[in-house]
C-alpha cells in the first residue's frame, strides 16, 4: 500500500445506511476533512423507494435487498425467517417501514449499565434533537431544526381514532408525544416522510454531503476487507466492476454496514473469534468473540379482524386505485401514496412490575401481511404486536472466506419459555384492545388467530406458523467496557484491540431498543461522529423521562 497511486481520503466510510449518511454528513461539514463512503447498492431514485406508500416492494427487492434469509429457525419448527437489509444508496432507511421511535429512556440507562459509559438517555437525548426537524412534537423534548423530518400522517380514517379511544377505554395511557417526554400509552405515530416523500438518511444526510468538495461516494463497491499495517486501519479493499481495489485512510477507516454485514466484514478481515476465523483460512488480526455474537431482533404477529364498514385501504388493492393513488402521488406528493398508514400505535407494559413499556402495537387499517401479499379477501384492520426485549440471542458468522457469499444468520427466536409466555400475552391484550366499545361500529370477527385459538397450546401453534420479524436484527458489535472479553467496541466506538478503525451502526447496541430501530441507529451515527472527530459530546440533558407512578402494582 506504498504506492501513492491508491487513492487517499481522511475518512473511509463503509456503507451509506442510516449511520453512514448521518456521519458522512457530520464529518464533512466544517470542510476540513476528505470523506469516502464506499456502497454496494445502487440508486434510491424512483417511485417504489420514494413513495412511503409503496414500502412492501423494496423491501422484497433483489435489487435494493441484500436477500438474507435466517438458518432454520430451531424453535420455530426450521422456518427461515427473511431478513432483509439495505442494498441501496440510503441503506435500511430507504426500504424501511419509515417508522420513527427514540426508543425509551430507560433502554439507554440500559446501555450504560451494559459498559457503554456515557449512552445514557441523558447523553442520547441532545443527539436525538440534533437530528430531528420534528412536525408536530412535543416541546422542549423534540429538535426543531435537525436534517431527519419526523411527521406526522393524517389520520384521516377514523379507525385511528377507535384504536386510541379503545386504549383508553381498556384503561391505559394516552400520550401526545411516544417520542416525547412519555412514551407509554396510545396515540399518533411517528413516520420519517417529509413534503410526501420518503426521508432516508440518503435525501436527510448523504445528498446534502455530496454536495460538498471533500465528499465522495462509490457505488457498486463490494467491500472485500479493511487493509491491516499490523493491528492499525490503513485502507479498504474493495471490489469495482469486475476488479478490485484499495483505498487509503489517513485517519480512519470507519464501518457502517449494518448488524449483518458490519460482523461479516470484520470477520472477513480477521477480527472475530480466532477458531472460527481459522477454520475459513483466515488470519487473525485481533481474537475478539464477541463479533457476530449477541445477534437480537423484534418479532411480531398481526392480528386481523373484518371491518363492518367499507372504510379500510381494501378498497384500493386494486390495480386502478392502486394506479390513482400512484399518479396523484407523482403529480402532487399527497394522497394515500404519502403515509405508510402506520398512523397509530401504542407502547404497553406487559405485567406490573415492568417498569417501562415492553409490548408495541402498530395500527394499520387493512388486512394485509408486510410483504403486500396475501391481503384478507375483505375489509379489515389490524395490529402488528410483539414483545420488546426477548431474552433469546442468536449469531451472524462467515459461511465462507468468499466476500459474496451471505453470512449464516441463526436468530434463535423464541428460545425461552418467557417468549411464548410474552406473546401469549401480547395477543390477549391485543384482543382486549378491539373488544371495547370504541371498536363495535367496526369489529366484525376475528380473522387470525381466530376466534377459535383461545388456549396457551392454540396459541403456541399460531405464534410459530406466522410469526414474522419486525426487521430489526442488532446487537452483534456490542458496545461494551474496554476490558470486556465479548464487547467489540468501546464507548467511543473504536474497534477494541486494533486502531484507526470505528463501529457505528445498530450493531453496537449493546441491547435492542424498544420500538423501530431507525432513529436510535440514526443517532448512533450523530453521536458516534463527534467521537470519531475528537469532540466534547454535547452537553447532558437534566429532562427526566415519564415512568407509570404505579409501575410496581399495576400493569395500566
């Protein structure tokens, strides 16, 4: 790598995902800085990406979607379960559900008793307000002025409002705000679409980065390895429309890939677990088990029930109101092709003595599975729900010394009785949920479970035929102390046992957060800049979060 005819940048990003455009950004911007962010997939320009109404096809792309599916999931009866990630200018933000939640307070206070020192909510909550230009928050919680929009949809139907009215009428919170000062309760949900678009981190971060002098992107680059000078970062290698190629880094190579491809690509550049990394033929730069370990995600179920009304989307799954709704998107950027018709949602306690929420619902009025396909043959509503902090671990690891070839990826779900017990759970207060009054203009029947699976083993059954990931595989770079033997990175986000090299991405969570995990990974990405910059972080806040007075004795 002498030879001065590689290129030279200070900074080396790999991948343009929801972290890597945010950073791309912040470590360009007093324009001191060369940055290179290298990326696989291609454009994000066009209808099916840009309009937040079309997201079950990007999703199930080969073109946008790295196509990741999961080994054969041991406690789910061998099902792979789809896991797909971001192959696309913007990453996982541009094929996601465009969901926006911070996550809780005490998910953070979490991280630091997990060793991530100084990722309190106290540290993270001015980061979250850096990044947001929030519609409609709550003041003096919410940033005003950041690059990610956060809005709001309008809720138009009225089954939005039965589904928070309903919550109230079973007896739990209303908030304003889940992003806010309190997030346990009913209410609107949060989405990243601004002026009718989709708000990846490619439109928020990368596009106004690219902009400058000292930014540059690759597109269609194939990381092949981070390039060693003993246990120092120097360079990326990478590889280009058939040939391969290196790059140098005068500061620092920093990775972005994601929970799936950031543990590949360590692995493949020789650090992870020593025995595995030889059993590939790999040498080992720095023996650190914990890479690819810790592997954590949100399942969920739908449950969906036929609507007395014709008032669903059901009415527009067809070709010509599906050609409309796309032509007035295109015309005017409004309409039904402007919102992901997630508009409600809550954030629950399973039990008392949670302390905070463990249990989300996202609101959708159709009857529909996430990938388009299989729409109930009439109208309906339902909830997606799911537990928020299984106990269950699985694992990312190379199933060859190949760069091309997928990981395996073992998620582990449901690998303890308490997941069974917790899911169990979420669907009966699902069920409670649509059986009060604010739902009997609309309840007809239940459509899944069905009316007909009342027990734990009727139940069990159901939760292992369908349910399905939410999409927020995580965790596999933990962060961690410095002397932990199985964190990956410090809480500066540096790659523990080797230099020049940072982490940040939703792989460093130490834990899953509760809700989608696109913000938290977006703000990841913000505060993991400053450290990579050598920065004093911003300033704590002092705001205390809301936690349920009576957390202890009562579950709402």
């Amino acid at each position: 790598m002498g030879d001065s005819g590689h290129e030279l940048f200070d900074f080396v990003i790999i991948g343009s995902g929801s972290a890597g455009s945010a950073m791309a950004n912040r470590l360009s911007e007093d324009g001191n800085h060369s940055v290179l962010v290298l990326e696989y997939g291609g454009t994000d320009i066009g209808p099916l990406i840009q309009m937040p109404a079309a997201l079950s096809y990007p999703m199930n792309m080969s073109h946008y979607d790295w196509g990741y599916v999961s080994q054969p999931e041991p406690h789910l009866g061998g099902r792979q379960l789809a896991c797909p990630r971001g192959k696309v200018i913007g990453g996982s933000s541009s094929i996601n559900g465009m969901v926006y939640v911070r996550g809780h307070a005490s998910d953070y206070e979490a991280w630091e008793g997990m060793g991530a020192k100084g990722w309190g909510y106290r540290h993270v909550l001015p980061y979250f307000k850096r990044m947001e230009h929030s519609h409609g928050g709550q003041d003096g919680w919410r940033g005003d002025d950041g690059p990610m929009h956060i809005t709001r949809g309008v809720r138009r139907n009225p089954l939005f409002h039965a589904f928070v009215d309903a919550g109230k009428q079973a007896g739990y919170e209303v908030t304003e705000d889940y992003n806010g000062e309190k997030q346990e309760g009913f209410g609107a949900m949060e989405m990243t679409v601004w002026k009718g678009r989709r708000w990846s981190t490619a439109n928020a971060y990368l596009r106004p980065a690219l902009k400058r002098d000292n930014v540059s992107m690759k597109r269609g680059a194939l990381v092949r390895r981070i390039l060693f000078e003993g246990s120092r970062a120097i360079g990326v290698e990478y590889e280009q429309g058939g040939s391969v190629r290196k790059v140098r880094a005068g500061r620092e190579v920093v990775l972005a890939a994601g929970s799936i491809n950031s543990p590949k690509i360590l692995q493949l550049s020789g650090i992870g677990n020593a025995d595995h990394l030889r059993g590939h033929g790999i040498d080992v730069v720095a023996d650190r088990r914990g890479v690819g370990e810790n592997l954590q995600d949100h399942l969920e179920v739908y449950l969906q029930v036929t609507c007395k009304q014709p008032i669903t989307l059901y009415k527009h799954l067809n070709l010509v109101s599906k050609g409309l709704i796309g032509l007035q998107w295109l015309l005017t950027k409004s309409g039904h092709g402007a919102t992901n018709h997630f508009e409600s949602c809550a954030f629950i306690r399973s039990a008392a003595g949670v302390d905070y929420p463990d249990i989300q619902f996202h609101f959708l009025p159709v009857a529909i599975r996430y990938d388009g396909k299989a729409p109930a043959p009439a109208h309906g509503f339902q909830v997606h729900v799911g537990p928020m902090r299984s106990d269950s671990r699985g694992w990312v690891r190379l199933s060859s010394p190949d760069p091309k070839a997928a990981p395996e990826i073992q998620f582990n779900y449901m690998s303890t009785d308490k997941d069974w017990e917790d899911f169990r759970t979420c669907i009966r207060l699902a069920r409670e949920v649509f059986e009060q009054e604010a739902f009997e203009p609309f309840h007809d029947r239940e459509l899944t479970p069905g009316a007909d699976k009342q027990t734990d083993e009727e139940l069990n059954e159901f939760i292992r035929e369908e349910v399905e990931s939410a999409y927020h595989p995580s965790g596999t770079c933990r962060m961690g102390a410095a002397d932990d033997a199985m964190a990956v990175v410090d809480p500066e986000c540096r790659v523990i046992g080797v230099e020049g090299l940072r982490l940040a991405d939703s792989s460093i969570m130490p834990r899953i957060t509760n809700g989608n995990l696109n913000g938290p990974s977006i703000m990841i990405g913000e505060k993991a800049s400053d450290h990579i910059l050598d920065r004093q972080p911003l300033p704590p806040s002092n705001q205390q979060a809301w936690m349920h007075p009576d957390w202890q004795t009562e579950q709402r």
